[in-house]
C-alpha cells in the first residue's frame, strides 16, 4: 500500500508560468513510468541550479582563498604521492612524470569523491526544505553533481598548463578532453543517487561512505598504472568504475597523445546510464517517504 | 461545469516505526530475529473532501487532530498511505514559514533562492522583490546574512516569499501566529485579498476568529477523521463549543486548594441550587463557589473573574476592592456571588478566581481557572454572531436610529 504521485500535465511550478496544472496522487497506482518522473525532473531544472548555485555560493562564502581551494586540494595530494609513492615505491608512471601522471588521476578521482559525498548528504541536509515545498527531491543530489561540476573545470585547467609546463603540447587528441568529464558525470549520476536517498533512511551511510572513497581512490588507478592489472580486470575497472575510465581517457590524451578506448568508454558510459536509470527508479520509489522521515 | 480545487478520495497516512532513525544494525539484527511489528501512527484516517474553485476552507481541531498532515498531503510534501488525491491548480503553501533557509546566504540571495524553489520564475521574483522585503519589513537588513537575523525576521521574510507566489490554491498552516501584530494584519489582508481574487484558500488555525471571518466553510478534525463540515460560522461555534467544555472534564481537578482549605464545587447555579452549564442571557447569575475547611479562617476575601479565553477577564467581582470579608467556619460552605443581569454574547465562558486570608500573605488559593459555563439566547445563531462573541463578549443595550432632519 504506497502512494505514487503522477503529475498529469506538464507541471510549471519552475516555469512560473501560470497555466493549470493538475496532480492526482493514487496509492494504488502501479509504478506509472519513470520517464513520466524524468519528464517532471526536466521541468524542475531551474529550481536544480538554483540549488547548485546554492552550493558553489555557501561553500565558499567564508574560506578566505575561496576558489583556490578546488585546485589547491587536488594539487597538495598529488605532490603528496609524488614525494611518497613516486619517489621510493617505485610505480611505474608510464614513461611520463610521476607528477603529471598522478595529476591525471587526482583531478577525476577528486571530482568523483567530491560529487559522491556531497549528493549523499544532500537530500538529508535539507530535511527542513523537505517539510515545507514540495519539489522532485531528486533535484537535490542532482544539484550537489552539478556544483562539483563547477569545481572540475578549474581543476581541469590546472591539469593543463601542468602538461604545458612539462612540455607536453596539445595534439589533435585533445579534442576527445572534453569528453573525458562526461563520463565522470554519468558516474556520479549513477553511484550518487542511491547513497543519498538511503542516507535519509540510514545514518550509518554517513560513517560508511569516507571509508568507501578510501577505497574508491585505490580501487581507481590514482596513483599506480591500470597497466599494471592484467586485462579482463583492467576492462572491468574501466567499465565499472566512472574514474579508472575517465583517468585512462585523461592519460590516454595527455601523457600519450592517443585517443580513448572508444569501446571500453561507451561501455563504461552505458553502464553507468543504465545503473542511474536503475537507481533513479528506486530513489523515487523512496523518495514518497523523505518527509516523514528526513 | 468545474472541477473541484482539491479531491481527496478516502484518504489515510499513517507514519510507521517507533524510531526516529534506524540503523543498519537494527535492519541486520531484524534479519536474524523477527523485529517487532512498527507501530503505526494513524494521521489521517479515511478523509473524503471536496473543495470547490474559490472557496476558502478553515480546518480545525486539537493539536495532533491531523491538520498539518491533511495539508502537507495537499501539497504533496507527504504521500498518502492509502486513498487517492486530486489536485487542480497551482499551490502555494505556508508550512514551517521560515525554515529552511540558508544561514550563510544573504536576505536577498535566499528570497531568489526560495522564491524559485516555491514555484516563482526569476522575473516574477525580480519583479517582486520589493514587494517582498518591504512586506517583510526587514529593511536594509535584506543584504545581510540570514544567521544574523533575528528568529522574528527570518519568519516573516519567509512568510513574505510565500505570501507573494500567486497560487490557484493557497494553503496556510498556523502562519498568522508569526510576528508582530502589525504584521499579522498584513498577513489577514493577504489572505482577504488572495480569496477576493477568486483563488482557493485552506487555512489551519486555531484562531477560531480568523477563520469565521476569513472562510466560508469550515472543518473539523477528530483524531485524523473528519468530524464536522459546514457554513464556517456553525462549524466555529460547534467547535468551539466543545473545545470549550472538553476541557473540565479532562483538566478540571474535582477539587482546588489544599491545605486545610479547599473549594469543592465552582460554577453556575439556578434559583433552587441546582448547578447548569447552560446559563441564558439577560438574566440574574448565581456563581457558587462551595468550600471546605478544617478549621475557622476569618476575613476571607473572594474573587470571581469572568473571562471569554486567554485567561483576561473582563469582568471582576472582588471582595478585596469593596472591603467586604467573609469568615470562613470550620467544614463546609457555601458562598454566592450574584449578578443582577448578564448581558453577555452567546458562547463559553470560564470562570476564574481566588481566595486571600486576611492574616499572612498572599492568596489561599492563587487565582486560576476554576469551572466555565455557556450563555445561551432564545433568538437564532446568525452568521457573523460567533465573531461578534468571540471579539467581544458583553452585550450593552443599544439600537440603532436614523435621526429625523
């Protein structure tokens, strides 16, 4: 006996616009169609980056460097690998500097950390708006992706005058760089939806999760060589894991001047749609119980 | 024809779980052994209602009777358990007013943010924005950070947003009881002017005045049930009626004092003793207040209040003003104190009193509500007579005359 809301009309709560619009909630209608839901989450766009823009405003409303932060955090813990791992663990870098190298890897792996951990706490963060408005709540860790979105572009930027200074020029691959944030996004779509929504039912996934990105970062190839893994495991990494995927494309282009593994990254991509679509399903199944118990 | 604003169709919420979080470990262990079944709070039990285009709704009833639930099941901020809602319109809705903003964010940055969340497009808010501050009445105050904001402005900022979204239906929970009085007149002549406009208005409250004089029907909760629907004016005076006289059977001790002296009985008698509740207007009143004490205390003083709620009265017998004392033997006795004529509006009244000794200090019996009655009149209720009572309870002779040129 659970309830479903179906928005019969395109809803223009975010439009503003004032046409009517018409709710019917029935609690024994039957899972109606997530891409109705999509459809709602779509309109709901605005109302995202306003909350987005929330974010990126409070986050650095009070840190005196403000903005340096996003750039200083990937760069001290790769000088930090640099001096520990590079120089007496001896990992192979590729034939590239050791910096570069793990450079590549910290900037995905940052953005992935950082979207993960920030969607997880978002829906429960704003349990008082969840009380007062109704809105689709998925919007929220949608809105905290995005505002890492913000963060990786600058981090992105220092990857490369960190490869210009180094010598490496830009080639022709360089076109495929722009493709490399996309699948980081699709993963943090896809791995981010669900902790947010449990996090509401479960505190503990606030504990759980700084000990998975842990291991996230040494399940990633941050700071070893995916050449180092025998292949099938190397392809599974790939495919599975949004940020061994968007480190090889990152090294791929920049250390090697050579294009990403098409294959292996669409594949990777369409785990990752199909695993949000998935998940998107399940948290708007327990999204219809947010209120009562955020 | 129509559809109706608002359709829900046997509607039931009840929250489940004991707890006010699980943990994993408790889901892991329940795996093991069979938790206890939750226990599940019934809100909202089986509600049919139908609310026209253009009506405006005042939903009533105790604390905990449902009313936020009904609403937030409006808004769609909670889902039903059972039943089917239909909504046609655009709401906007005043619940928690207030909360949720952000603290690190300015005045400004927060009604752009809010605005857009509650349903306002960035022009609409553009446009209004200083309709909105000048509404909130927080003046420069709007660039500085909400966390400096006293609770009292962060309240009517927020109130201030909501009030400005234009909804088909505008669903109000408890807001008027936020902020100053000026400001709550704001706030009614909002909601007046919403409903002028033809839209929707559902209002919880229990300020009984406000919503006779702002609704046309009215509604009233009993432990998540629907329990009575009408003309806004019966449905107040029936609630409030029974809100009224609820209370003594519950609250009202058998016995007040202790400590060698004690009232045992307090209330309204008729002409041969007899004690009633309903007492007609215009008439002579005999309150008797019936004693018991262990031993002889002389030059007592009484003291019988009449008030119409909030615990000011408005009308003060005292013994202490005139003088009089009255010494009180030892066991049980009786004292009246009489009115000659009551010319008070038809509703319930409660009356208060105390008792002071004449030696030492302070009260016997310190002053408190002691027992309440109802004043009734031959003539029809009429709409308007409950808010007339509910205002003012005391009826001076009068009519009314065109003076001839």
């Amino acid at each position: 006996m659970t309830a479903r809301w179906e928005p019969q009309l395109e809803p223009s709560v975010a439009s503003g616009a004032e046409q009517r619009q018409q709710y019917v909630v029935d609690s024994e209608a039957k899972l109606a169609g997530t891409l109705r839901s999509l459809r709602e989450t779509w309109s709901y766009r605005d109302v995202m980056l306003a909350f987005a823009s929330r974010s990126i405003r409070v986050k650095y409303k009070q840190a005196a460097i403000g903005l340096l932060w996003v750039v200083l955090q990937p760069l001290s813990a790769t000088l930090l690998f640099t001096l520990v791992v590079g120089k007496f663990a001896h990992v192979s870098s590729e034939h590239a500097p050791y910096l570069l190298f793990a450079l590549c890897g910290m900037t995905a792996w940052q953005f992935l950390s950082e979207a993960l951990t920030t969607s997880a706490d978002s829906v429960v963060a704003d349990s008082a708006l969840l009380r007062k408005v109704y809105f689709p709540r998925e919007i929220l860790p949608v809105a905290a992706i995005v505002a890492a979105v913000v963060d990786l572009a600058p981090s992105i930027v220092i990857l490369i005058i960190f490869e210009l200074a180094f010598g490496y020029w830009p080639t022709v691959q360089w076109l495929a760089l722009p493709l490399v944030p996309i699948a980081l996004i699709a993963g943090a779509l896809a791995y981010g939806l669900l902790p947010a929504a449990l996090n509401v039912y479960y505190r503990d996934v606030r504990y759980v999760l700084p000990f998975l990105m842990q291991l996230g970062l040494f399940l990633s190839p941050v700071i070893y060589s995916l050449s180092s893994l025998s292949r099938p495991v190397r392809d599974a990494f790939i495919i599975f894991n949004p940020a061994a995927c968007a480190i090889d494309g990152f090294r791929r282009i920049l250390l090697h001047h050579e294009w990403p593994q098409w294959l292996l990254s669409a594949a990777s991509l369409g785990w990752c749609l199909l695993l949000a679509l998935v998940t998107y399903t399940i948290f708007k199944k327990l999204e219809r119980t947010f209120s009562d118990r955020a | 024809m129509t559809q109706p604003a608002v359709t829900f169709d046997h509607v039931s919420k009840h929250y489940r779980g004991t707890r006010a979080y699980r943990s994993l470990r408790d889901d892991i262990t329940g795996l093991l052994r069979p938790a206890p079944a939750p226990v599940a709070v019934e809100a909202i039990t089986d509600v049919s209602l139908e609310i026209s285009p253009g009506e405006s709704l005042g939903i009533m009833g105790l604390n905990g009777a449902g009313k936020t639930t009904l609403l937030k099941l409006m808004c769609r901020i909670a889902y039903p358990s059972a039943g089917r809602i239909t909504i046609n319109g655009r709401i906007g809705a005043l619940i928690e007013v207030g909360t949720g903003m952000h603290p690190e964010l300015s005045g400004r940055e927060n009604v752009r943010l809010y605005g857009r969340i509650m349903g306002l497009s960035r022009n609409e808010i553009a446009r209004r924005f200083d309709e909105i501050v000048e509404f909130a009445g927080v003046g420069d105050a709007i660039d500085r950070q909400i966390k400096q904001y006293s609770s009292g402005m962060q309240l009517r900022l927020g109130f201030s947003i909501a009030a400005h979204l234009e909804p088909d239906i505008f669903v109000v929970d408890e807001a008027i009881s936020v902020g100053d009085a000026g400001f709550q007149e704001r706030c009614v002549e909002r909601m007046t002017q919403l409903s002028h406009e033809g839209r929707t208005l559902i209002f919880v409250s229990h300020d009984l005045d406000a919503i006779e004089t702002l609704c046309e029907r009215g509604v009233v909760l009993k432990s998540g049930r629907l329990a009575g629907d009408g003309p806004a004016h019966e449905i107040v005076g029936a609630y409030f009626d029974e809100v009224s006289f609820a209370r003594p059977a519950a609250m009202e001790r058998s016995e007040i004092g202790g400590g060698g002296f004690s009232l045992i009985q307090v209330g309204v008698v008729d002409h041969v003793g007899t004690a009633i509740l309903e007492v007609p207007a215009d008439q002579p009143t005999r309150i008797r207040l019936r004693y018991r004490a262990d031993r002889r205390i002389p030059g007592t003083s009484f003291t019988i209040g009449l008030s119409a709620g909030a615990g000011r009265c408005f009308v003060l017998a005292s013994m202490l003003g005139t003088g009089e004392m009255h010494d009180v033997e030892s066991g049980e006795g009786v004292i009246d104190c009489v009115f000659d004529d009551l010319p008070l509006n038809p509703r319930t009244y409660e009356i208060w009193g105390s008792v002071r000794g004449a030696a030492g200090y302070g009260d016997i019996i310190d002053w408190q509500r002691m027992s309440s009655f109802k004043v009734v009149r031959s003539e029809p209720e009429r709409k308007g007579a409950v808010m007339v009572a509910m205002r003012v309870p005391v009826r001076f002779p009068h009519h009314w005359e065109v003076p001839s040129r």
